[in-house]
C-alpha cells in the first residue's frame, strides 16, 4: 500500500512540474501600450491650462483631461462628476457634526469657510496608510492615482504635483498658484452696485472663491449705453463677465458658466428634482419678478402713468412672484431655500428678497418662508460682501 502511495505522489508530483514547465514555456500575452500620455503628464498639463489660484480640484482636472484626450483615454475612464472628499490630517481637522438632508460627499459652506480660515492642510495617503473609511469609500480612478502617487493635495483639496525625496519630504514640482502669482486678474465683471443681476452674480464668485476685478457701470448715467460696454452686452444691460478672452453677458448664463468651469462649491445639487426646483426657483425669479422691476420699465411706468402707479406696479408683481416661490419651495427648504445647503436658488432669492423690502417696502408677513431665508442670508459672508452697500460704486445717500 505504501509503494502504490509513493507512485501516486511521484505521479502528481511529476504533472505539476510538467504543467509550471508548459506554462513558463508559453509566450506571455503582451500588455497593451496605452494610446495616452502618462497620467502625471495629463494632470501637470491641466494645472497649466486651467491657471486656478491655489490649484485645480481634481473634477476640474478629469474634465480637462477627458475633453483634450477624449479620443484616446480607456473606456472605464470615469467622468468625475462627484467625488468623495479626500482624507485629511487628523491633527488639524476636527469632524463636524452631520447636519441633516446634507448630500453624501458634499460639505457646507460654514465647514468649508472654516478649513479656509484655519488654512487646514491636506495630505495624500501613501499606499501604506489606508483608514477603515478610506477602504469603504468608492473612489474614483483620478483619486486612486493621486492618492498612490507622489502628489501634494492642499489648500481644502486643490492639487499641487509633488515628488517624494530620499529624507522623506516632498519637493514641490509644480504650484498652480505660482503660474499665475504675477498673473492681472483674469476675471472682470462689469457690475452696477444696486443691480441684483449684477448681485447674484458676485454671489457665485465669493462663494467660489473666485477673484475679480470690479468694473463699475453707471446706469443712472447711461454708461450702460457707451459704446465701451454695448461691445459686451448690445443690449445694455449689467452684469457682464470677461473671462480672459470669453465675454458672458446675462447673470444666469454667468453662472451657469462659473459652475461649468470652477466646479468648486457645487451651485447645483446632484439630486435631480432638487436640482429641477433650483432652477424653477431661479428663473421665477430672472423672468417672472425682476425684469418688471427693471429701471427701464419703471422709468417707462413713471412718465407714462405716474410716480405712485410705478410702486403699485412693482408690489403687484414681487407679491405674485414671491406667492409662487412660497408654494414651490415649502416641501424642500431647510436652512435655505432647498435644504441646508446653498445652491442657486439661494442666489437669485436673496437681492430679489432685500430689494423688495429695502427699496420697495413691501410687507414680507405674508411670506413667512422667504422672510426666514431672507435673515439666514443676512448670516452668510459671502452675502453680505456682494450686497450693494459694500460695492466700490455704492452712492451713498
């Protein structure tokens, strides 16, 4: 019995042996060439192009890479379109309580005002370090790669290449914010400080954190009209934004371009209802209230009719407008106007809001709702700095 043992193993030995030979003989598969540049090369490319201050987020990047190499990129290449924050130190970075209805992924703007104002820094993990959470996370392919390659992450998530040296620290290879450090701003935006056009607007760039030179336009002396400012915008109207060589005239097409291109501090929720009431909420408002209270109706009201019809005029209209923003936001406001996150809604509500009781003194207890929205604004930096008495050609009277 022990010798038939003895052949069997020898036998199974000798067909192992034979198989780890057939197979170390056969040809290997070669593995495909990638058609692209090298992912380091993408990314430095894409810091270059974009010029944000302080870095790019790593969504602005991917968009930048999917549209220049669309072509030749994989097919799992993933369109970035959320991410999951990154993984921050835990010696600067105190957890902040979750508020409810807050989207996964998504911070608010009190947290974010905060890790600016504590300037936290943030680090990539190296492959080594991996958090219970970390491992949960579904991360995206441009976050794996950054996070297991030799690259800074900084400044609330903005991206700095980096290369790991021999004594353990990293030497900066390429700062974004030093490409353009010596750079004039790029943004202009030609504004008239009672505008709320122009309001909602310096909104979404101080949310953003966007810099931006103020250009002033008079209305009430018609520079509006000059031939200087009708190259922007032939119809006369502010704001106007000149992005080095792209001009946008129109707020909400501003805005929707601002969004598209610093896709920092999302304006438009990912959920798609939410991000249906947004926009219905924006546009009662840029169709349906303000072009009735516009300067140019009422000025047309006034030599028509009367100065008292003017005001009776502008009542109706807030009032009918502001009825249909109550109803339509009633099942999804929170601490603004859709949760308790700002999103562009809360851009367009807030002027609307402020000149309807400031210059128009309309009675807001009929409106309960808006009137709560009106002092959560009241509360928010990055309101407060884009209201018309803080603007440089604030007439004050």
């Amino acid at each position: 019995m022990a010798v038939k043992g003895e052949v069997k193993s020898t036998t199974m030995a000798k067909q192992v042996k034979e198989k780890k030979v057939a197979k170390a003989a056969a040809p290997k598969e070669k593995k495909s060439t990638p058609s692209h540049p090298p992912y380091f090369q993408m990314i430095k490319e894409a810091l270059l192009a974009l010029k944000e201050k302080g870095g790019s987020s790593p969504y602005a990047i991917a968009k930048y890479m999917e549209e220049k190499h669309k072509a030749v990129l994989p097919a799992n290449f993933n369109k970035m379109q959320r991410l999951p924050p990154l993984q921050a130190s835990k010696k600067v970075v105190k957890k902040q309580p979750v508020e409810e209805n807050r989207e996964e992924g998504e911070e608010s703007w009190n947290t974010r005002e905060e890790e600016v104002r504590k300037k936290v820094q943030w680090k990539a993990c190296s492959k080594s370090v991996k958090s219970p959470a970390a491992k949960k996370a579904k991360q995206s392919w441009l976050h794996r790669y950054i996070l297991n390659r030799d690259v800074c992450i900084h400044g609330g998530g903005t991206v700095i290449l980096a290369q790991r040296t021999q004594n353990g620290f990293r030497k900066i290879l390429l700062d974004a914010s030093a490409v353009i450090q010596d750079h004039p701003k790029q943004l202009k935006l030609y504004s008239y400080w009672r505008s709320s056009c122009s309001w909602r607007v310096r909104i979404a760039l101080n949310l953003k954190g966007l810099e931006y030179e103020y250009k002033a336009v008079n209305l009430l002396k018609g520079e509006q009209f000059s031939e200087e400012f009708t190259k922007l915008n032939p119809m006369g109207y502010v704001p106007a934004l000149v992005d080095d060589d792209v001009v946008i005239a129109d707020s909400f097409a501003i805005i929707l371009y601002l969004e598209d291109k610093y896709p920092q501090h999302p304006l438009l929720p990912q959920d798609l209802q939410k991000k249906a009431v947004n926009l219905q909420a924006a546009n009662i408002v840029s169709s349906s209230i303000q072009p009735l209270q516009n300067l140019d109706v009422l000025k047309y009201i006034e030599e028509k009719v009367n100065f008292d019809e003017k005001l009776v005029w502008v009542k109706y209209h807030i009032g009918k407008g502001f009825t249909a923003l109550e109803k339509l936001l009633e099942g999804y406001s929170g601490k603004y106007a859709t949760g308790n996150e700002v999103y562009l809604a809360d851009l367009f509500l807030a002027p609307q809001i402020h000149a309807a009781v400031t210059r128009f003194g309309l009675d807001m207890s009929q409106f309960p709702l808006l009137s709560r929205l009106h002092e959560a604004y009241n509360e928010l930096p990055p309101f407060l700095a884009a209201v018309p008495e803080r603007q440089p050609d604030c007439v004050k009277t």
